[in-house]
C-alpha cells in the first residue's frame, strides 16, 4: 500500500455523461500524490457483492486504477465502472448474495455492518462516491458510522441539494434543446402540437431551462400539477401565430394533472422506493388532441410524442461535463489532502467549493415556482438575469 493510503471510487445511480472525466481526476491527481485507487463496480453493489477472502475471486467487484486505464476512459461517457441503484441499508433478500444468506434472511436487510467489513479488508481509507441524492444518501449512513468520505453530485436532473450544479446536467440540457428543434421539421410538416418528455422527477429544471432558450412554446414541470386544458388552449394559440403551424411543449417526466398522480411504467420500486417514470408525454399528447377541438373552432390537432430518455444521457460529455468533473474531482482530492472529511464538492454562485454531506438529506431541490415560472402562462418567469448563476433558476438561496 502506498504511504499516503488507499481511495475508493464508485458511481452509483443512473449514468451520465462526465462520470469518467471526475474518475479520471481524482485517480490521476491521487496516484501522482501517493495514493493507491481502487474502483468498486457497479455503485454499492460492489461493496455488497465482494467476498472479504483474499484468495476469493473479486475482480467484478473492484479494480485497482491507473493512469494509463482513466486516460482512456475519461474521455469517454458513461461510467467505465458500472453503476447500479443498490441500497445496502434496504437490500431485499433476493440481492443478498450467496454468500450471506444465511445471516441475512429478511424479506429487507439492512447489509452495512458486511460493506464496513469489506472497505477494512480492501484497505479503503478514504472514499469518494459519485452519485445522486439517493447514491450519496447512504453515503451520509457511512459517514455517521465513521467513514471518512468526500462526496460529488451527479445527476441529470440537476436536482442534488447543497449544489447549484450536478455532473450530467449541462449535456442533458444541450441534448433537450438540440433534439427538440430537430423534431421541429416533423412537427412543422404536418402541423401538429410537440409533446417531448425529459427528465425531472421532482425538479423540472431540465424542462424549464431548454424552454428559456427557446426550444419550446410551454412547458409543464413537477413543482406546479398542470391544467391540461390550459395547456390546449396556449398551444392552440402558439399553434395559431405560427406561420409553420405547430407548437412545442416540454414535459418533465414527474409533471401531474391536479389531482393526478406521476405516470410509470409499472408498478415496481427499486431499492430507494422509486417506481420507474415514464409515460405522462403518452398522456398529455392523447388529452391534447381530444380537447384541441374545443379551442381550434372544431378542428383536431395531432400530436407527436416523443420521450427523449436515454438519448439525454448517452454517449460523450459536452464541454461544461468534461471540465466541471475535473474540477471536482480535484477538489474531493485536495480536500483529502487536507484531512477534512465528510464533504459534498459544489459549486455556488460559480464558485467551486463544499459543503456538508448531510445537506442531502435535509431537503428536496426543486424549482422556486413563485420566483422563475409562470403558472397562468405555463413557461418560464424570469424578470432580470442579473445576478443570478449561470444556469439561472439552479441556485438556492
């Protein structure tokens, strides 16, 4: 073991583009420090899944990093460590492993005395996970049992508390905006109303923000529930004034009808309690077109539907997701460096710089809807940009 001690690094939750860059940052700057790193695959499943036995067979389970290895991958999208949506504290018994099934035999364990085992035997004395507010809320489980851990925000909902930004974000968002307008020759075409899903289950930024730079007419998020005839009756009229004839709306997966629930695509939770969204855009474009008679002097309107999804979150980094990762990856390090522990690397106002950990446990992130939406308009509110962050209606007060 090298003289400065062993970092491990995890990615957990959902993948997004800039998940390699901050590996590559901490591993690069750590390694030429002293440090040895390890990667634990696939989120805390790795943890879970390793077996503390020397001559046991861990290789899907951890891997030592290198330069060589972080150089290639970081410029790269996804995450080259695998990621999962494992919950240590709630693992339900058919994910305990071989392994410990017979000391773990409820229908909900809770495996964390088993993952402190594991990091004492890999030798971890510091760690780094990457990840949402779920990810990094049993990281704040760990830290209170001592662990001495550094945290960065991933998300592409850009909706971790304590941060004004989250990896991931600034792709997605260019994604939304660059797809929404290609969709435009269809919608053109056969002069229909847009519907186009994104993500955000309880935050709408990734609705609101493509909408402020003009990639749709309205969009509906999951802070206010909507009136759908509103809705008709605004696109009706955008529909009207344009000379193309169509009109577009961005739905953020998590949007509701007043009196509605979120649209899933079933009824299964994973193991932090969420059913798997999707589905409201299905919803929206089928009411669009019943109710468009009503407010188009008796005339049907179609509808395209198109849920972006996957396509958001694919594929390499944009410019702001392959530097930011860096510069948080370099802080979790320095902050290491400096003994100081128990950390979340944000960014506020602009300014890189931390926080505690727990901050995400205490609260939800969400958009301030007296202050930047507009609710009788359905579309984004905003009355001055001075002194606002970058990304405008990001950042906590």
């Amino acid at each position: 073991m090298a003289s400065k001690g062993t970092i491990g690094i995890l990615t957990g939750g959902g993948d997004v583009p800039g998940l390699n860059p901050a590996i590559r940052a901490v591993t690069v700057g750590a390694v030429r420090e002293g440090y040895r790193v390890l990667g634990l695959r696939r989120g805390w499943a790795g943890l879970v899944e390793l077996v503390p036995d020397k001559h046991a067979p861990n290789e899907e389970h951890v891997i030592e990093l290198s330069e060589v290895m972080v150089n290639r991958a970081g410029r790269t999208g996804g995450t080259f460590l695998h990621t999962s949506r494992t919950r240590p504290s709630h693992l339900p018994l058919a994910s305990v492993p071989a392994h410990l099934r017979d000391k773990y035999t409820q229908p909900i364990n809770d495996v964390t005395p088993h993952v402190l085992k594991n990091l004492e035997f890999l030798g971890i004395d510091y760690l780094v996970p990457i990840g949402g507010d779920d990810t990094l809320s049993y990281a704040v489980q760990l830290q209170r049992e001592g662990l001495k851990i550094n945290a960065i925000p991933k998300t592409m909902d850009n909706d971790v508390p304590g941060t004004d930004y989250c990896i991931g974000f600034s792709t997605c968002v260019t994604r939304v905006i660059e797809l929404t307008h290609r969709l435009r020759t269809c919608a053109g075409s056969h002069e229909r109303f847009l519907v186009v899903e994104t993500f955000g289950r309880y935050a709408g930024y990734t609705a609101l923000l493509p909408t402020i730079a003009g990639a749709a007419d309205r969009c509906v998020i999951p802070e206010h529930p909507f009136d759908i005839e509103r809705l008709c009756e605004l696109l009706v009229e955008d529909r009207n004034k344009n000379p193309s004839r169509y009109a577009v709306v961005l739905v953020s997966e998590g949007a509701t009808i007043p009196g509605g629930e979120m649209a899933f695509e079933g009824q299964e939770t994973d193991q932090y309690g969420h059913k798997k969204l999707g589905g409201i855009g299905d919803v929206i474009s089928a009411r669009l077109k019943d109710l468009s008679r009503k407010y188009n002097r008796g005339a049907t309107v179609n509808a395209i539907n198109q849920r972006l999804s996957y396509l958001v979150r694919c594929g390499e980094p944009d410019a702001l997701d392959s530097i930011v990762p860096m510069a948080f990856g370099t802080i979790a390090l320095d902050l290491i460096g400096r003994r100081i522990f128990g950390r979340l690397v944000n960014i506020r106002q602009g300014v890189y710089g931390d926080v505690p950990l727990d901050v995400v446990v205490g609260r939800k992130k969400v958009i301030d809807v007296a202050r930047y939406y507009d609710t009788e308009r359905l579309r984004p509110l905003y009355r001055s940009f001075s002194g606002l962050p970058v990304f405008i209606m990001t950042g906590e007060t």
